[in-house]
C-alpha cells in the first residue's frame, strides 16, 4: 500500500527525449509532466472557465426568460384599458423586468389614491387631487418607485457579470505566471543537466507554455460572453427606461383626465 502511494504522490521521472516524442501527442501528456506550481496554475484556470460557462448558461436562460416575459407582458398592457386589469393579468410573469416596473409604479399610485380618496381609491373633487398626495408630489413618488425598482432590475441583470469581466482580465495573465515559472525550471533543469540543445530545451519550454494557452481558453470566452450580455443588457435597460417614462405619462394623464373630471 505504501508502495503505491509514493507512486502516485512521487512526479513522474522522463527524460527529455521520451517528452519531446510527445509533444506532437495530447496535451494532457504535458500536463502530467508539468510540474506543481504549473499544474496548479492549469487548473486554477480550468476552474475559472467552469465557473465562467456557467455563469453563462445560466446568464442566458435568465435573459432569454426576461424577454419573452416582457415582450408577453407589453400585450397585455398594450391590450388592456384598465391598469388594475393589466396588474391582475401580469402577476404570473415573474421575470419581466418591464413587470415588476409596472406593479411598482401601479402600487405606488394605489397608495397614493388610499390616502386621498379613501376607499375607493379616487380624488373626489379636482381641489382635492391638486392638493392631495396625487398632486406634483404623487407624481414624484411615483417616479422614484419606478427608478427604484428598474435599478433593482438592472442589478439583478447584472449580477455575476462581474465574475465574467474579472476572469476576461486576469486569466491571460495567470497563465503567463504559470508559463514564467515554468520556464524558470526548465532552465534550472538545463543547468543541472548541462546541456542546451534542443531536445532539453523544448520539452520543459512546451510544458511551460500550455499554462498560457489555458489562460487564453479561459479568458477568450469570458470576454465574448460577457460583450454579448452587456449588449442584451443594454438593449433591456433603454427598453425599460423607455417603458418607465411611458408609464409615467399614462399615469399622469390619468391624474390630470380625474382632476378635469372632478
């Protein structure tokens, strides 16, 4: 038992010659010949890009969710003629950003009608609504209930996407450290061995440099996914915003429509 684990815990012993007859073979051949800080450095970078598509994935179906549940929910805001109508039918979409703006803004505006109203929730003369909270400071709280809630959304679009801009960044150079330190021993190597040909210098420089090839497996991805979501993103925001100010003239209209009317 002993004897098996000093196998499996000792480096593996090979010559230059045996290594560089493998170097046109599989890289995973250079990663077990590659040495601790090497290996490390590898799968470090391995971890990353797990981490990385993952976020990914689940980054994607989280925004493809929020744009089918928007574009559901603009038909049936845009068909309705009732806010309360579209507030009933709209509770099921639960990952619309456009939404859960909507139920912010419409709730604000039910509190605001609560308190100058009374039960039923309208201004009763046009004096009332002009001095009442659903006057000029209704309005802004209305507004700052919709700004709150699309940064909330915004955030939650966000999040995570951080991860992705951080292993774009540092990957690249994480694999140049792995690729240094290996390098560092390969020369330490050719001192020891007191050769420079070719055949010594090759294998160790091979072992060295697929540090770096990892760190640009993990970081290329990272930085094209995370392009690609902020676009999404983006788009969604100036659709939010859009839909935010929209709302906020119908609500105002509203108010003004119930001021003449009273």
């Amino acid at each position: 038992m002993l004897h098996i684990i000093e196998q499996l815990t000792t480096p593996l012993a090979v010559t230059s010659t045996e290594l560089g007859s493998n170097l046109g073979g599989d890289i995973w051949v250079l990663f077990l010949y590659a040495g601790p800080m090497v290996k490390g450095v590898i799968l470090l970078l391995l971890a990353l890009s797990v981490i990385c598509w993952g976020i990914s994935l689940f980054k994607f179906l989280m925004l493809r969710s929020a744009l089918n549940e928007s574009e559901t929910f603009l038909d049936i805001f845009w068909n309705n003629q009732s806010l309360s109508r579209t507030y009933t039918d709209a509770k099921p979409l639960e990952h619309s950003p456009l939404a859960e703006i909507f139920r912010s803004g419409y709730l604000e505006l039910q509190q605001m009608q609560q308190k100058s109203g009374g039960p039923s929730g309208q201004p009763k003369t046009a004096d009332s609504a002009s001095d009442s909270p659903l006057g000029l400071y209704g309005i802004g709280a209305i507004k700052r209930a919709l700004d709150q809630a699309a940064t909330a959304e915004l955030t939650r679009l966000e999040k995570n996407l951080g991860f992705l801009a951080t292993t774009g960044s540092i990957a690249p150079f994480i694999g140049l450290f792995g690729t240094v330190w290996g390098i560092m021993n390969s020369f330490r190597d050719i001192g020891r061995q007191g050769s420079a040909n070719l055949a010594t210098v090759a294998p160790g420089i091979a072992e060295a440099l697929i540090a770096t090839a990892f760190g640009l497996l993990a970081a290329i991805p990272a930085v094209v996914l995370y392009n690609y979501f902020l676009g999404r993103i983006k788009m969604m925001t100036a659709e939010m915003d859009n839909f935010a100010s929209e709302l906020l003239n119908i609500i105002e209209r509203y108010l003004e429509s119930r001021k003449k009317a009273g």
